[in-house]
C-alpha cells in the first residue's frame, strides 16, 4: 500500500500540474516520470514502497496497455487506407531497424537501442516501457528512452507546423505525415491540427493506426527474445511472452464490434493515460541519475538520429506516393 499510494499520488501530481498554463504541452506520463525521478533523488524511496512500486511496474502497467485497446478501432485504420498503412508499416519497420544498426554503430548498449527503437518507431512513452516488458532493460534505461523520445518528439511538434507550406502539402499528406513521424499522439494532435481540421483528423487516426502495430512488434520481440535465452541451460532467465498484448488486441477488436457509449469514453481514456502515468512514477522512482549521467550522450545521439530518420523517410514516401 505505501508504494501505491506513493505513485498514484506522483501520477495525480503530474494530472495537477497540467493544469499550469504552458505545462499542458507535456504528457501527463512525462510528468510523471520526471516526477518520480526528482523525488527518489532529492527524497529517496522509502524501502517499504518497493512492494507496491514493483506492482505498479507490472501489473497496472499490463493493465494500462490492454486498456489502449478500447482507443483503436479497425474502421479508424480503414479510413487510413491500404496506401498510408502501407507507408506507416514501412516507415515503423525501416526505422527499428535502422535505429537498432545505428546504436550498435555508435557503440549504445543494445537494450538501450532497442528501446528508443521503439519509443521513436511507435508511440513515444507507451510503446518504450510496453518493449521493456520483454527487453527487460534496467530502469535508468527506460527514463533515458523516454526522455529522448520526449524531447525530439516536443521538438518535432513545434517545428512540423511551420513546414506545410514549404513542402507544399496537403492537409491529408501533412497529417499523414504527421501521424508517421511525430512520437507521442498528444505531440501528433498539437501539430496536426495546427494545419486545421482535416489534416488535424487524418493525422490523429494515422497515429492511432500506428499505434496498433505495438502488438506485433512487442510479440515478435518477445519470442525472439524467449527462442535466444530459453536455448540455454536457465529456462527461467528468458523473459516471458508478453500475453498482454493479446488482451490490448482483443479491446480493439470488441471496440470495432460493439459500439461504447461516449460516457464510458470519457471515462475510460483518462482513466488508461492516468494509470500508464502511475507506471512511470514507478519507474521514476526506481531511477538513479548517477547512472544515466553514466550512459553519455550517444544514446541521446541515436534519439537524434532516429528522429531525422523517422520523419525523413516518412515526408519521402507521402511525396512519392502522393505526387
């Protein structure tokens, strides 16, 4: 109970502080790590929290991410279309790829790659600490992922809305474009809609249909992971399959089957972004900033690169497709 009540309360802090002018620009899960990171360094957990912040870590991490679930529709990926799916798909997997090569070049620890991989390819926070269920990377590396893809994603979101007229694009392309490239669906939303309505819409749901590909992604990881380690002697050291994710599927599903009343929406997409925030407080609060001074800057580099990578490739393939 002491840990629970300690990272629902950083969580509840982090929804407060939102409220300050200027900061609603800032997830509530951002907050919330930063949160949790400043109090377990200035403060200090108290030992008897480290049962309750251990289940916030699993449990109602799971949870939170099977809840997505109930955001995500197949008719919002229909409405993309078959050729900016296409381009989202390709944009993901290229980028992964890349952004893994990279890190390996640069001389970044592979879990650490892995784990930007994920949050620049996907959906910034959500998708980092969903990948380490099955990376099983230390916690430091977590807050060094999320707060790299925080920070070039707040950069992309103020820059993106300058560019449509220089690159001549259309509302559908620059929310498509958008929706691709840009990390967190809150960053998306800001610079989307900045360009008016459509493209605003368009890029939501192209982000929201990149989001779905988290399932596959975060499954395949985890049975590469499973077949590498579960070859040795150990059985137990390989992480397990990640089961949760099927329970995330299943929500998009019955949300394209069975129509939700908008009350529940309501409730329901606070409750899910508010318990993914009590998860980053959890691992805010198990972080040491001595270790991630530790880390250096190349993996902030990687961020970097990836960034340019992810939203290159993606503003190239709106163009050729879309000429």
């Amino acid at each position: 109970m002491p840990g629970l009540a300690l990272t629902f309360a950083i969580a509840a802090a982090a929804f407060g502080l939102r409220l300050i002018p200027g900061v609603s620009i800032l997830s509530p899960m951002i907050l919330a790590i930063l949160i949790g990171i400043a109090f377990h360094n200035l403060v200090g957990t108290p030992l008897r929290a480290k049962a309750g912040i251990t289940f916030s870590l699993r449990r109602i991490l799971r949870f939170a991410i099977i809840l997505l679930g109930l955001q995500l529709t197949a008719a919002q990926v229909a409405e993309v279309g078959a050729t900016g799916v296409a381009i989202i798909v390709v944009t993901l997997v290229a980028t992964f790829v890349f952004t893994k090569w990279f890190g390996a070049l640069i001389g970044v620890d592979s879990k650490l790659s892995e784990l930007i991989a994920a949050g620049t390819s996907i959906c910034g926070a959500s998708a980092v600490i969903a990948t380490n269920t099955v990376t099983q990377g230390p916690d430091e590396d977590v807050a060094y992922a999320v707060a790299s893809v925080t920070v070039f994603g707040s950069i992309a979101m103020f820059v993106y809305p300058l560019l449509p007229g220089l690159l001549h694009l259309t509302p559908h392309e620059y929310g498509l474009w958008s929706g691709a490239s840009i990390h967190e669906i809150a960053q998306v939303v800001a610079a989307a809609y900045q360009d008016g309505e459509q493209a605003g819409y368009f890029g939501t749901i192209a982000k929201l249909s990149r989001v779905i590909l988290l399932a596959p992604l975060v499954i395949a990881l985890g049975v590469i992971a499973s077949r590498r380690l579960g070859t040795g002697k150990d059985l137990s050291k390989a992480p397990p399959l990640p089961w949760f994710v099927f329970g995330f599927i299943a929500l998009i599903i019955v949300n394209s089957l069975v129509t939700i009343p908008a009350a529940a929406k309501e409730l329901i997409v606070p409750t899910t972004a508010f318990l993914l925030s009590v998860a980053l407080a959890a691992m805010g609060l198990e972080t040491d900033i001595a270790k991630l001074k530790r880390k250096g800057l190349r993996p902030l580099l990687l961020g970097l690169v990836a960034s340019l990578f992810i939203s290159a490739l993606s503003l190239i393939l709106v163009k050729l497709v879309y000429a």
